[in-house]
C-alpha cells in the first residue's frame, strides 16, 4: 500500500520500503512521522502529565517512570479524540497490514523460515490489542519504577501478534542511563519508540541507539546478563551503528533479530519528562531466536532439537 493510501493515524503512514535500514538488523529512524496537526494536538494533551512527585522524594528517587496502557487510557477517558483514533489504530489489524506491507521483505530476510514457523504467510497473520488481564505486574497508576513489569507471557487473545501500547513519561534526577545495551525477549517481532520532546526541553540525551557486536563471541553465554524480559551486554562488547534523537514527532521501529541490541542514553536532570509512546508486538511464546551462544555439547544438541520440535507441536 503506498503511504498516502494508509489512515493519517498510522505511525507508518509516511513511511515506504525505503525508509528501512537493513544492517545489522531492520529498523527506521523517522522524524516528522505523523502530520503537524495531529501531533500537535496529541503533544498537547500527552496523559499523565498530571502526575505529581510526593513532597521530599526528590533526594530519594534516581529515576521515576509513569505508563498507563493504551486500551485503560480509551477505557478511563483520559485522552481526547485524536489520541483516541491514534491508540485504537495502532492497536488495529489494519495497522498490523501497514506494518507487513512496510517490513514484510525485511523480516523475510532476517527469518527466511518465518512461514514455517507461523505456519502462514505473514500477510495472513492475524493481530489484534492484548488484553489488559495479562499486566498484573502494573499497579493502578501503572508505574513501572524499577522495571517491574513482567510481559513475558503472551495471553490467548484469538491473534497471531498480540499488539501492545503505553504512554510513558520519566523524571531522572542524577544523569544515569535509561538503559544499557540488550536485547528484548525473543518474542517478539518489533519494538517501536515514538517521541514527544516538550517543545521548551533544550536539554540533549534520553536517545535510543542501536548497537551491533563488535565480536560474535559477546553472545557467549557467561559473557550475557541473562533475565526473563532481557538480555544484557558490556557496552565494551558493541558499538553504535545508529541513533534516534529523542525529539519531537521522531520514530524509531525496529525488527527484534538476535542482533537488534539497543540502549538509551543518559537524561539529563531537566524539568521537562521525557514523554514517548512504546508499543510492540509479541508472538505466541515461542522463541524467534536463540540469545545466547551455547556449547555443542550433546546435552545441548538434545535440548535444541527438544525446542524445535515443541515450536511445531
């Protein structure tokens, strides 16, 4: 589907087969990604801007992050209109198609046995939202301080690819890195960062950068930090191959490949939260990819073969 044929709303509604970067792994880096007014209006009335620090945290609290769920944001009324067609789309069939339509030769190439794997093609896939029972991990304000939330588990939800939306803003106090360089659960097809810098936040920092290894032997086992929602690595062991700004209107979407290792960079102490949306889509709980490297022992030989025959069952 050419761009101008998709709805205003889509994230992907600018963007072609040409946008994607194919090296190390596909991703876009893509400013100006949806039209000025309907930005504008979303930036204005970003939710949860109405979130307070309690009094005499400030010298206690490194780092304070605040979601909430694109569905509960349509379901409590706490968004307007537009960011009401902009949650409903992404989380959408039809956004899912401009995905396929955007990506489909990109992720044909990094998995050329995806049709064995999904059992289709990946233009007969099939995704809808995921249900908002499976965030249990989340309170009621959803903070998810201290990366708490436990997303793991992909629900039944009647879809191929579970998509999934949250509104996040973050206050840093020192100037500490958002995250190191690692990779997400293997789970997943795509993850996608889209900024809202506020327009009087001059500070530099809080940008998604993209790694590659600079040794293949940094996916050794003993050498990755191994935890249920991530695998991390030395910032020694990689390098920066690209970089999104975190600025206004700016996307980055990338395809979750065994090297799709990424970060966040130091947030200055700044007044203005970083404000984004992070959405991704996650598969049935099978893996896409083996993280880590492991020894060809013949224990481990089995226990491949074991896996590669239950992703078929």
């Amino acid at each position: 589907m050419e761009p101008n044929k998709r709805s205003p709303y889509s994230i992907l509604s600018k963007v072609t087969r040409d946008d994607v970067i194919m090296e190390p792994f596909p991703h876009i880096v893509i400013k100006n990604a949806l039209d000025d007014e309907i930005y504008e209006d979303m930036s204005r009335n970003f939710p949860l801007l109405n979130h307070k620090r309690k009094e005499g945290d400030d010298e206690k609290v490194e780092m304070e992050q605040m979601a909430e769920y694109g569905m509960n944001l349509i379901g409590q009324n706490l968004v307007n209109e537009t960011w009401q067609k902009f949650i409903n789309y992404q989380l959408s069939d039809a956004f899912f198609k401009d995905f396929v339509d955007v990506f489909g030769p990109a992720i044909q190439q990094a998995f050329p046995n995806q049709e064995e794997y999904f059992g289709k093609r990946l233009e007969e896939l099939s995704a809808g939202p995921r249900p908002s029972s499976s965030r249990d991990a989340l309170n009621s304000r959803g903070n998810v301080m201290g990366n708490k939330m436990e997303l793991g588990h992909v629900p039944d939800t009647g879809f191929d690819c579970a998509l999934d939306m949250a509104t996040v803003v973050t206050y840093t106090r020192p100037e500490i890195p958002v995250r190191g360089p690692h990779l997400d659960r293997p789970n997943k097809l795509f993850a996608m960062l889209f900024y809202f810098k506020d327009p009087r936040d001059t500070s530099e920092g809080g940008d998604l950068v993209l790694h590659k290894v600079k040794d293949d032997r940094a996916y050794r086992k003993k050498d990755v930090v191994y935890t249920s929602n991530s695998r991390s690595f030395d910032e020694e062991t990689t390098e920066e191959i690209n970089r999104a700004t975190y600025g206004p209107n700016t996307l980055a979407l990338f395809i979750n490949t065994r090297k799709a290792i990424h970060s966040a960079t130091i947030r200055p102490n700044v007044k203005y939260p970083r404000r984004h949306v992070y959405m991704h889509g996650d598969l049935a709980p099978r893996s896409l990819y083996q993280c880590v490297d492991t020894p060809p022992t013949i224990g481990n030989k089995l226990r491949s073969v074991y896996h590669r025959v239950r992703n078929l069952v």
